[in-house]
C-alpha cells in the first residue's frame, strides 16, 4: 500500500503540547520550586531576597498559597532553632553566663563558645527575615510564642523564661556516627546504632548546686562536680554535631 506523505504542521499551528513539551513544562515547575526552596534555606543557606521573588506568583512577586505554606514552614523550623540556639549561648556562647560551662565546652574545642555565638546568630536573622518577608506580602508571620510552656535551667547564666525547647533532658542519637563508617546501607534495611547511647541527659547545666559555675575545669576532672560539667559540656559536643550534620534533632522532656 502506497503511504501518503502528510503535510508538516508548523508548530505555531498547534493548540496543543506534544508529549515531550508537556513534560519539559513540568520540569521546569518543578525546578523552580527546587530553586524556591533553596532560595529560603531553611537550615543555615544564606537567606536571598532576590530568590524569595522568584516564585510562582504574578509579576509583582506575589506569593502562592504553596509557597507561604513553604515560608511558614520554614519560619516555623527556624523559630525552633532559635529557642534551642538561644539556650546554648545564654550559658556557653564567647559571651555567655556560666564560666564554668564555658571552660568545659572550651576543653572540646578553644572555638566552641564562638561557634555557638555565630549559629545562634544565623537562626536569629533567618526567623525574622522570614517572618519579616511574610509581612511584607501580607500574611501572618509565625508566632509560637503560646507554645512557650517548658522550663529552662536554672544556673547561672540562663534566663528565667519558658522554652518552646527542653535541653535539660536528650536522648541523643549516634547513629550516624556508625553509619557514615559501616559498609552495610541503612537504605537497603541495616539497623546501625551509634557507638553508645546517651540516653535522658542534659546538654546544658541544671542548676549551680548540680555545677557550680564558677569552678575549674581542669583536663582530667578533679572532682565529682567537675566530671559532671565535664559529661554535660561532652553530651552538648554530640548534640551540637549532629544539629549541624543533619539540621534536627529529636527533644524529649
């Protein structure tokens, strides 16, 4: 049978996508929200005005309904984060208010206490320039201040104020300690548990009668109070680890 050779059609004759156009058209919405997302780094990315404007919204940058739900989730995250950083520096930041609790992060690492400044820094600017873009487009910024309920330390140096977060009481978990070692893949079913479990105990001081704040923390500790400083000040060096390797962490109180 004689086939019959058809005329091309111009593609500015076609009212509708081919296949191929369809899915390059929802990959490149897919992108863009890639972008948007990467554009608010909820954790610690540097936080671009510019990239907040390119969204799915009209052309005076109005915002979708997806993406305030993104924002507020991430000014959410971020509000979190700063409870949490807040708690370190009241007590263990370059500026804090617990000598002691200083020394014995100090031992860790001399930078410890200017590490907890600068993150506690970050997650400060990164809450209110959320919530100050939420205002700017006319919704309501993230206020979890009604959820302000838990009990905080009460050594020297702590505010005397609720806590969205508990430090006075972790189960931290280790396992990505073993995991990034292991040639068994976590992926494919392997339970791997992290090289010891630190289980109900605090990051920060309780109390100056637990840890006086201004004794020595001398390597190796000397005395009772001075070891537990010294365990706490550690249990704070694996919490802080892994907050930065993995950006959450699991509270319990």
């Amino acid at each position: 049978m004689k086939k019959e050779n058809l005329p091309t059609i111009a593609s500015s004759e076609i009212t509708h996508q081919s296949p191929t156009q369809d899915l390059d058209s929802r990959w490149q919405r897919v992108v863009g929200r890639r972008s948007f997302l990467k554009g608010i780094g909820m954790a610690s990315a540097t936080l671009s005005a510019g990239a907040l404007l390119t969204t799915e919204g009209d052309a005076q940058g109005a915002l979708t309904r997806g993406d305030v739900a993104l924002l507020k989730f991430a000014a959410w995250a971020e509000v979190v984060e700063t409870d949490l950083w807040t708690q370190y520096a009241e007590l263990g930041a370059v500026d804090g208010g617990n000598p002691a609790y200083m020394a014995a992060l100090s031992n860790l690492d001399s930078d410890m206490p200017q590490y907890i400044r600068d993150n506690t820094d970050d997650e400060i600017s990164h809450a209110a320039f959320l919530n100050a873009f939420l205002t700017s487009k006319g919704e309501e910024p993230v206020d979890l201040d009604a959820f302000r309920t838990l009990q905080g330390s009460q050594a020297t140096g702590a505010k005397q104020l609720l806590r969205l977060t508990s430090l006075l009481k972790l189960n931290v978990d280790l396992s990505a300690y073993t995991r990034y070692r292991s040639a068994q893949n976590p992926d494919l079913g392997a339970t791997l548990k992290g090289p010891f479990t630190i289980t109900g105990e605090p990051v920060i001081p309780l109390d100056d009668t637990d840890t006086p704040p201004n004794q020595p923390q001398p390597v190796p500790p000397a005395t009772p109070q001075e070891a537990r400083m010294q365990a706490i000040a550690n249990t704070a060096g694996f919490h802080l680890r892994l907050l930065s390797r993995v950006g959450r962490v699991s509270i319990q109180h």
